[in-house]
C-alpha cells in the first residue's frame, strides 16, 4: 500500500511555537516602543512604522523559516500500513524509520490535547511487546478519524496473530512428523541389520552342512 500522511492541520500545531513566540515579541517591542518611550518617534521614524517594520522582521526571520521547517517535517512523516507490519518515517535531516510487526502491536491508545480537539485530531499512541507498561515504542500525530485508523490496524494484528499460531500449529505438527521419520529410520536400520545378522548365519549355516555332506 502507497504511504499516508498526516492530516494538513498538524502542522498549525507544530507551528503555533513559532506563532507565540512572534506574538510575545510584538507585545514586548510594542508596549515599550509606544508607551515607555516619550520620544514621539524612535530614530527619527513613526513609532507605529517601527512596531510595523519589527512586525515584518519577526515574520520574515522567525515565521517564514520555522513555517518553512514545519512543511518539510509533515511531507518527511509518512506512515504505511504492509502487509505484515506497520513502517513509520520521518525526519529529515536524519531519517529514521520505525518497523514494527503488526504481531508484537499490544495496544493502541489515543490522546487529544484541548487543541487537537478543537481541529478534530488525536494522537495514536502504539503499545508493543517488550515495552514498558504505559510507554509507547511509536507515535502517529495528527490524525483524523482515528477510530477508523485503530479499527484496520487492529484487525491486520488480530489477522497477523491467526496466521502466527497457524505457523506455529504447522510447525510443531512438522516436527512431530519429522521425530516419527527419524524413529521409522532408526527401526527400518535395526531391521537391516537384523536381517543382515540372519543372512550371515544361514550361510554359514549351509556352509558347514554342505562340508558335513562332503
């Protein structure tokens, strides 16, 4: 199957410390520049022109380059539901890739935040085996419709399991088979020799009758 992304609106939420950090610079630089200063103008400019231009900057600088960072995380986070595990990437100077076999899935949990909630995401949080109680081996930001998500997940682990405990079956009743044939061998090579022991008697046998007869 092609890999999937996430939901567009996550990247207002990885953006948004970006946002508030611009809004914290404009509050702080305003409120001193209009109502500190009794100059009526800052470097022989209007003061709103210079609340204006700092606006700018902020934008230019902090916004556009974090925006720009944001965008190339989301297209760099796919996910892709195979055949037998589920494979997470993301990254993008460093790649990472997350592979996990949907028989080792425990558990899928999801999380809302109040802001999650307000743009209609969630966050599933992956619970495999050999993971601490509570902890996550991976996570899947910024997704919609999530009960939909869990339900086809769970139902490729609930399949993948089915088909583990049928290998499992075939391999023990392999084994079985395969102990009988060993078994068969062994009695068929005893045979042999016994059959081999009784040869070389009869014929010594009919050796010494024959030299009696003589």
């Amino acid at each position: 199957m092609p890999p999937r992304y996430l939901d567009k609106k996550i990247k207002l939420i990885w953006f948004l410390p970006a946002l508030s950090v611009i809004i914290f610079l404009n509050l702080i630089f305003s409120f001193f520049v209009l109502f500190l200063s009794s100059e009526p103008t800052l470097l022989s400019l209007d003061k709103k022109f210079v609340v204006f231009v700092f606006f700018l900057f902020t934008m230019i600088f902090i916004a556009l380059p974090w925006y720009l960072w944001t965008h190339l995380e989301y297209i760099s986070f796919t996910y892709e539901l195979a055949e037998n595990e589920l494979v997470i990437r993301y990254g993008i100077l460093t790649r990472h890739t997350i592979v996990i076999p949907y028989v080792r899935i425990q558990n899928i949990n999801s999380t809302r935040t109040i802001i999650e909630r307000l743009l209609g995401l969630a966050t599933l949080q992956i619970e495999t085996a050999g993971t601490n109680v509570g902890a996550s081996e991976a996570y899947l930001p910024g997704i919609t419709k999530k009960d939909l998500l869990i339900k086809e997940i769970m139902q490729r682990v609930e399949q993948a399991k089915e088909n583990e405990e049928k290998k499992e079956k075939f391999n023990n009743n392999t084994d079985i088979f395969n102990s009988i044939h060993q078994e068969l061998i062994k009695i068929n090579k005893n045979l042999e020799k016994v059959l081999e022991k009784e040869k070389v008697f009869k014929e010594d046998k009919f050796n010494k009758d024959f030299k009696h007869l003589k």
